[in-house]
C-alpha cells in the first residue's frame, strides 16, 4: 500500500506503511506523521490496520467528546457505541443510546460537535421538527453551515480510507 496523506479532526499527517516487520502490529501517532507497523504474518494489511487504529481513536475521542457536550449542555443520555456505520453519521434511540460513525474522526472537529449535538438533541426531541432544530440551534446556532458541510464533504470522508 501505499504512503499518503490523512485528515484527522482537520490536522493532516503523512502516513508511513512502514516496511520493517515486527511481532506486533502498531500504530505510532508522531507530531505530523503515522507509522503503521505490521507483521510477518500480516505484512499486506497495513491497511487494515491502519483502520482499526482510526476506529480506536474514534472510539476514544467520541466519548469524550459526547461527556463534554452533554455535561455543558445538560444532556442526558445513556450509551455511545461507535460502529462501521456508511449510510448516516449518527443515531439516537429512545433508549437515550447514541451511535455514532467512526469515520467521523475524519472530519473538522466542529463538524463532529454538530453531530453529536445534533444526536444529543434527540434525545429531547425523538424527530426533526422546529422543536428539534430549535434545541440544536440554541447549543450552536451556526448549525446550518456545519449540516451544509457535511452535505457537501461527508462522500469524501468515506472515501479517504
């Protein structure tokens, strides 16, 4: 595979599949770059693991990102699962339980605080009505940009990898 470019949470670094093998796959997260490191065995999967790195990250920035919002905002919500989700960005059940796509790391972090305002909102509002976009216009009223970029954007963020 080879050496490119990567987006995350709009800081872009230089990714290194590195050809040194090692017994463990890794991934090293440096000031502007990523090294993926695999093994022997796996010595044709950097792309794989290169992946299941980013859904890691996600899986971590996610939730912190969700406890800070939901804590700033009085939200109350019960889980977050992080999924291989391609068809939408996140979802709200009337569990209160938020998903969210792990592809998400890819894009501006305002982009992912709409998406989780956006999921934390339904969980006052089950729909998409003026009482919904109310909710979410009164935590970020510049909401309709956010929304528009993701229209625009959110094709190319599930294809950069």
């Amino acid at each position: 595979m080879q050496n490119g470019i990567i987006t995350i949470l709009n800081k872009e670094y230089s990714i290194e599949f590195s050809k040194k093998l090692f017994l463990k796959e890794k991934v090293v997260k440096l000031l502007d770059k990523i090294v993926v490191f695999t093994t022997s065995e796996h010595q044709y999967s950097h792309h794989k693991i290169l992946v299941k790195w980013l859904k890691k990250e996600s899986k971590d920035f996610i939730n912190k990102r969700v406890k800070i919002l939901a804590e700033r905002y009085s939200f109350n919500y019960n889980k977050v699962a992080i999924k291989d989700q391609s068809s939408i960005w996140g979802s709200c059940s009337s569990k209160k339980n938020l998903n969210f796509s792990w592809r998400l790391i890819l894009a501006p972090l305002p982009i992912l605080d709409y998406v989780i305002l956006h999921e934390l909102s339904h969980t006052r509002q089950m729909n998409h009505s003026k009482a919904f976009w109310d909710v979410v216009e009164g935590h970020m009223p510049q909401y309709k940009e956010f929304k528009e970029w993701l229209r625009l954007n959110g094709k190319y963020l599930k294809k950069m990898i």
